[in-house]
C-alpha cells in the first residue's frame, strides 16, 4: 500500500505520479475526504473514552451512582455508534486505498505501452543463419520436445509437456541461476505455492485486474502463486530486521501458476503464454538510501545469465504505462527471437520501494534505533521463455540445435538432434 502521510502531504504530487499509471487522480481526493472522516471519527472517539474511564473511576466513589451508570450507558451506546461509523468509513477508504498502485518514480518515461518503453542496451550479437529460421514450436515439435496437443487433452489450453532435452535445459538454468547468485549471499529457498488471500493483498498482488489472474482454491481458502516473488516477499512477514543484516538476498525457485486472463488470441500457439510454468525468481531486501543501487545489481546479474547462455538480448526500462502495479522503476530483458524478427519479454526487475513492505509490515531497526519499512525488489533468474529463444538463436539447417558452451557442462551435451 502507499504510505497514507504522503498523501495526505503531498496530494498533488501523488495525482500526478498516479495519473502516469492510468489511475484516476480524484481517487486521492476521495480517499483524502473519507481519511478527513475516519480522522474527526478517531478523535471524537478517543475523547468519549477518556471520558468513559474517568466516569468509571467516579462511578465507585460517588453517592450519585445511579445517575453516573445511566450517563455511563448513554456513553457507551454513543461509543459504539461512532465505532460502527468510524468502522464504515474505514472500509471504505481502505477499498480506495488498495485501488492505488505504487507511484512512480519521478524521472520514470511517461508512456501509454510497451511501445513506449526506453531502450537501455542492446547486447550480442544476432545470428545471421543464411536460411529462414524456424520458430521455436516448430523446432521443438520436429525434436521431441514440446508436446501441446496431448497436454491439451489431459489439461486444456495453455498447457504443454516440455519433453527430452527441453526439460533438461530447464533444470540446467535454473542451476545455472543459482550457481550465478550463490556467491553474492543469496539464500536458496524452494518458497510454497499457495498463499493465504490477506497475505497476498498485503503485498499489493489482488490489487485492480490482478485477483482475475490468480488461481483460488476456494475450499482451501488459498490462492496458487504467480511468482515465487510472491511468497517470498512475505518470508519476513510482520518482522522488523536489523539494518547491520541488509540486503537481505533470496533465490527461489517455483511452479507459477496464471490465468493470462488478459491475453486472449496472443500467443496461443505454443507455450510462450502459458497457465503454469517454472521460474527462478530473486529478492532482496534493502534500505531505502540503497534500493536504486540494489536494482541495479539485480539487472546486472539478470544480464550475466544472459551473457552465460549467450542469447543476444536488450535491456528496455519500462514507460508507467507498461509497469507492474507494484513498481517504482521496471526494468525487462527481452530476448532475440529471429522467426519474428522481434525482441521478447524474459525478465523483469522491479523496484517496488516501500509499497509491498508496508503492506505486509516489514520493517528494519537503524542504527539509532528508529523502525522503518525496507524497500523490496524482484527480479527474474530464468524462466521457461529463454528456452524457446535458445532454440531459435541456435538452430542449424539440418535441424539440430547447437547450444552454447555452457551447456556442455550444465547439460552433458551441447547437441539436440533430431531422433530416428
């Protein structure tokens, strides 16, 4: 959630930031009515118990005893009566309160879509086959390594078997990912699948369209994941850690599990969009004078993979109207995929500030003792996608797939070949 003092301090700042992300800007002047509200609500209240507890001290020292009890029952029904209001008041301003999604940072590029996103860098080199390359559904049908169609009759749409070789190189990123970030003092965790509902909307991840995209499981009262990120972020749930102990690192590893309500006819051949799939996922938590140099490191990291599995790639820092719902500052990664002759989505990394720590209560001690929240930051190791560009970017014309070098290492073969 955003700090409620900001907007109550600086409202026009926040209309403004909130309006880069397509956010009504008279939301805040509705919430800052309703606070005013709750506000009067709470002092009122505040004073009718001080005025119950010196009664009640009066009450068994007095000859008037009869008249105080009655004065005392018309104090309490009054009480609760503005309990019940303040209570009203409170849901609904809370109700627009988790409408609001994280501000932007000011130098972020104003932009309506992923068509307005800044490109950063682009980095390797892309190949040059001198035939016409095949997409990667292709590719994966001819080599055994893709399987939708039977997936569909045993899951429905969206679903796919990745077989042989395919599945191998998943294990073998996701090692790769690890091995990569171990050094750096991140903690391995394999965080669980299911979250209960008001942990998840303590992080901002029910928020707007986003409860559309989640998995419930009614009888459980639980909901499935989209991202490790999203139990992981609650690993400190409630908990205030020492400034001296930060960053704190993770690198998790999990089943995500989404809906793609919102991507109706794009990309339904294959599995580049899919309802469940595996990802390594990395967070930290840090101070909020080091969480723009932390996001940075994570980027860096993320582009290290890249450059170990050697896919051409580009980093894009993304315009508000392309950010996560719970961003200050996104950036992605997008790899080459020479069938499309387009660069594609493979990783974010996200600086979401104090927005998902408020929310879920997870703060640090400074070193002069005061409690403030930390900043939180999410960043893809790998997912499934970059498999899919690796099968592209190294295709040959005979059909086998030559794989970079570090894969002879992680895979024990750096040939997928076509089998008899």
């Amino acid at each position: 959630m955003l700090d409620v003092n900001f907007l109550r301090e600086s409202p026009e700042k926040a209309k403004n930031l909130l309006s880069r992300k397509k956010v009504d800007p008279k939301l805040v002047d509705k919430f800052l009515r309703l606070d005013e509200d709750w506000r009067k609500k709470t002092v009122s209240l505040d004073e009718l118990k001080a005025e119950q507890n010196t009664l009640t001290k009066e009450i068994g020292s007095s000859r008037n005893r009869e008249e105080l009890l009655a004065k005392a029952q018309i104090l309490k029904k009054r009480i609760a009566e503005i309990s019940e209001d303040k209570g009203k008041i409170e849901r609904k301003r809370d109700e627009i309160l988790g409408k609001l999604p994280n501000v932007p940072f000011e130098d972020v590029t104003v932009g309506l879509d992923e068509n307005e996103n800044k490109v950063i860098r682009e980095v390797g080199k892309r190949p040059d086959f001198g035939f016409e390359p095949k997409d990667y559904f292709e590719i994966a049908e001819s080599l055994g390594l893709i399987n939708t169609e039977k997936a569909s009759e045993v899951s429905g749409t969206r679903f796919g078997y990745l077989m042989n070789e395919a599945a191998l190189i998943e294990f073998a990123l996701a090692r790769i990912a690890f091995d990569t970030v171990l050094p750096h003092g991140f903690i391995p965790v394999i965080p669980p699948v299911m979250i209960r509902p008001e942990v998840y909307e303590s992080i901002g991840r029910l928020a707007a369209d986003q409860r559309d995209e989640r998995y419930f499981l009614e009888k459980d009262n639980v909901y499935l994941v989209g991202s490790a990120e999203h139990t992981l972020i609650p690993i400190h749930f409630g908990e205030t850690l020492s400034e001296s102990d930060l960053p704190r690192r993770y690198v998790g590893f999990s089943t995500c599990f989404r809906r793609e309500a919102g991507s109706y006819g794009k990309d339904t051949k294959g599995i580049l969009r899919v309802h469940q799939f595996d990802k390594v996922e990395f967070i930290s938590f840090t101070t909020p004078e080091k969480s723009e140099e932390e996001h940075l490191f994570l980027l860096s990291l993320q582009e290290e993979l890249m450059k170990k599995i050697n896919l051409p790639y580009r980093v894009v820092e993304n315009c508000t109207g392309d950010m996560g719902w719970t961003d200050a500052r996104q950036f992605d990664i997008e790899a080459w995929f020479p069938s499309q002759g387009v660069y594609r989505e493979t990783h974010s990394c996200s600086n979401t500030t104090d927005f998902q720590s408020r929310g879920a209560g997870i703060k640090y001690k400074t070193k002069d003792g005061k409690k403030e929240f930390v900043h939180a930051l999410n960043a893809t190791g790998f997912s499934q996608r970059p498999i899919l560009s690796l099968l592209e970017n190294f295709q040959t014309k005979d059909g086998t797939i030559r794989l970079p070098e570090i894969f002879g290492e992680y895979l024990g073969k750096r040939e997928i070949k076509r089998k008899n």
